[in-house]
C-alpha cells in the first residue's frame, strides 16, 4: 500500500448509473462568456470615441472583455452541441466497486447509433492528490497507475453500448482519503464518431477484493485489440527510435530533437524570462536606488530565462548511439552530432538484461506520459543505456521485444 494508517474508503454508489464529470460542463463557459459581455457594457461608450479619435490600440485594449466574452459563448455552444448529440453517457459498473485484486468494468451508454467506422479508447487511471495544508489548493494529481483498451462496442434500441473490462493487480491502491491525500480513479472515454470527437469522464470507486466482471468481454475482441495495440506501439517506436541493421547486429539511435514539444515549451519560456530582463535593462537608464534593483531583477529573469533556454537546446540538440554486434554493446553520446564524454561497452548475451525503466513523465494528470529508457545490464553489473526519452510504457515493451528479435536473444 502507498499509505497507511487508517483511512476513509470512498463510498459505494448509492444508483445503478454514475453520469458523466461533462454533463454540466457547458455551464461554466456560458456564465463566464455572460459575466465578460455585461461587465463590458459601461465602456462600449468610450470604445466609440476611442474609435473616432483613431486610438486603435485603445480600442483592442477595450475589446478584450467582450471578445473573451464570445469567443466563452462559443465554447459552450459547441459543448452543449456535443453533449446532445451523443447523450447523458450514463456508466453502469460492473461490479458495482472495482476490484483491486479483480477486474474493473462496465457499460457506457450512448444516444449515438453504433457505426463500425466509429473510434473509441477507455483507459482507467488512479491519481494521487496531495494538498499543502488543509485550507490550500489541491496540487495537480500524479498518475500511479493506468491502462488502455477499446470497449466492446454493440447496437441498442436506443443507440450504442460500449462494453470496458480491466485487470487490476492486487498491489494497485484503493479509493481513499487520508488527511491531505486523496487517491481516486477516473474512467476516460475518447472517441470520433462521424468526424465529431468525444470526450467523457468517470470518477468510480475501487476497493479490495476478487470480483470479476459478469460479462466478460469476447476474446477475439480482445485478441483484436492487443494485435492493433502491439503494431500501434511498435510504429511509434520506429518513429522515436531509429533502428537499422548492421551485418549480425543492430545500431540503435535515439534521435535529437525528440520531445519537441516539451522543449520548444521551454525556449518559449525562457526567451519570454530573458527578453524581459533585456527590456529592464534597456529602459533602466536613471540612477539610484530604483537603477539598482533594476539590474537586480534584470539579472535573476536573465538567469532563469538563460538557463531554460540552455536546457532546451542540450535535449534538443543530444543523441544516443547505441551499437549492438556479435554480442557486444557500445553506446555513446552525442550532441548536434559530436561525441561527448566516453563510450560506454559492455556485453549483451540473453533477454533478460534488458530492463526498460520509467525516469521521468511528460504532461500531468490524465495526460501523463511515462519517459522511458531502456538499458542493458553486463554480467559486471554496469548498465549501459540503449535508447531513451521513449515516450509510452507500451511503445518501450515493442522496442524491447524488437530488439530481442531482431538479435535471437536467448531467455537464459
């Protein structure tokens, strides 16, 4: 257990159907669109002048409210338009609890007809929320545990049943709340149906126990979804991590410029930090007491800025070269193309030096995606890297599986 001592277990759903965290989400954008357009109604007066007086940058300024008023209307329109084309999305578990230790299931109801052309994706995930003090806001929750598949999709009188079952371990956590930690599991349902995109969210308690689901999901639909899962992941690892024959081995590279996202975020960041401190500086021109504090602040935005950027261009700009031959591994690392340090050898015989670690995770809360890195472990005990910044649990397991493929390696 990840907490112990006593603790409040979540309680059990006192109906048969758990409705879905989006059933009054369009609420929140329409009061907030009304709120920005009726405070904005004592300018509208100055807007026109400011218009007559040619004060265009004036008028932006005084049409931010109303814009963000609209631009929020809008966002409810099209919520409240997906919300009435595909239902309430009423959940019914089954079991009533998840068993931690059994299986998670149930049935999701939609108004929409089923089409075979339809995409849907469920995956459970427990999430761990810590608050700094008692009267202080939640932090954003850490993933733990998740798990993906495509429900079971069957025609019904009044539209489309989707049909989840997951495995649980014995060893994943309980809903609870325990002073300032709360631990709780969300169902996501993603999908596209008829170029319209789908996005619903369960919160559903689990508990200890063995229960299993009385309606098990068909094997050869399950069967069918890890085939597609494995070729899936094993695209995404082609595409992250290049890996090219050499004779009777392997060269496995792990490119630059991986996690583009995340980085180009950074250098944003830290040019937004330097080019401020560049502007204090600048305009910092009087002396005194006022000019010093100036450099003070010019110089802690610079550092900060310098060193997100600095970060930014390393991950950018480094590689991982790893060299698999007739039982031998060299792995070296690169940065723009040029070798740093010293190359790492070392000896790999069997499938079972092969170990895939999560170091680090991208994104937070349900959009949390494990870094991966896979290594290898000589009978010295040193470990040497192979590939890294893998994003995805399931794309390393394809990588690995490849490489143990592609190499004959031997279980023992």
């Amino acid at each position: 257990m990840l907490i112990t001592g006593p603790a409040k277990l979540m309680p059990k759903q006192k109906s048969d159907f758990i409705y879905s965290q989006e059933r009054r989400g369009h609420w929140i954008p329409l009061v907030i669109g009304l709120l920005c357009i009726l405070v904005s109604i004592p300018i509208y007066p100055e807007l026109l002048r400011a218009w007559e007086r040619d004060d265009y940058l004036l008028v932006l300024m005084l049409l931010l409210f109303p814009l963000v008023g609209v631009g929020m209307l809008l966002s409810a329109l099209n919520s409240w338009r997906n919300y009435r084309y595909f239902g309430p999305s009423p959940l019914r578990l089954d079991p009533v609890n998840g068993q931690a230790g059994g299986q998670a299931g149930g049935e999701i109801l939609l108004n929409h007809y089923w089409r075979q052309d339809a995409y849907f994706n469920v995956k459970l995930i427990c999430l761990k929320r810590r608050r700094i003090t008692h009267r202080s806001k939640a932090k954003i929750p850490t993933m733990l545990w998740q798990q993906e598949q495509a429900p079971y999709g069957e025609s019904r009188h009044r539209g489309t049943s989707l049909r989840f079952c997951f495995d649980l371990p014995e060893s994943v956590p309980i809903s609870l709340e325990e002073g300032r930690i709360r631990i709780y599991w969300n169902l996501v349902l993603k999908g596209t149906v008829a170029g319209r995109h789908l996005y619903r969210s369960w919160e559903i308690p689990v508990e200890k126990g063995t229960m299993r689901c009385s309606r098990p999901l068909p094997k050869s639909h399950l069967s069918a979804d890890q085939r597609q899962r494995a070729l899936n992941a094993l695209e995404a690892a082609t595409q992250q991590v290049h890996i090219e024959p050499r004779g009777s081995g392997v060269k496995v590279i792990s490119r630059a410029g991986r996690n583009l996202g995340m980085n180009t975020g950074l250098l944003i960041f830290g040019s937004l930090f330097a080019g401020g401190a560049t502007w204090i500086l600048m305009g910092n021109r009087q002396g005194g007491v006022f000019d010093y504090m100036g450099y003070v602040i010019a110089l802690v935005f610079g550092g900060i800025g310098l060193t997100f950027i600095g970060a930014a261009l390393w991950m950018l700009g480094r590689s991982l070269h790893a060299s698999i031959q007739d039982g031998q591994i060299t792995s070296q690392r690169r940065w723009l193309g040029f070798p740093i340090g010293q190359a790492k050898a070392g000896q790999l015989q069997r499938a079972n030096q092969l170990a895939l670690t999560s170091n680090s995770r991208s994104g937070h809360g349900e959009d949390t995606v494990e870094m991966m890195t896979l290594t290898a472990r000589d009978d010295n005990g040193a470990r040497i890297r192979i590939a890294e910044s893998i994003a995805g649990r399931e794309v390393g397991d394809a990588l690995k599986q490849a490489l143990i493929e592609s190499l004959a390696l031997s279980e023992k």
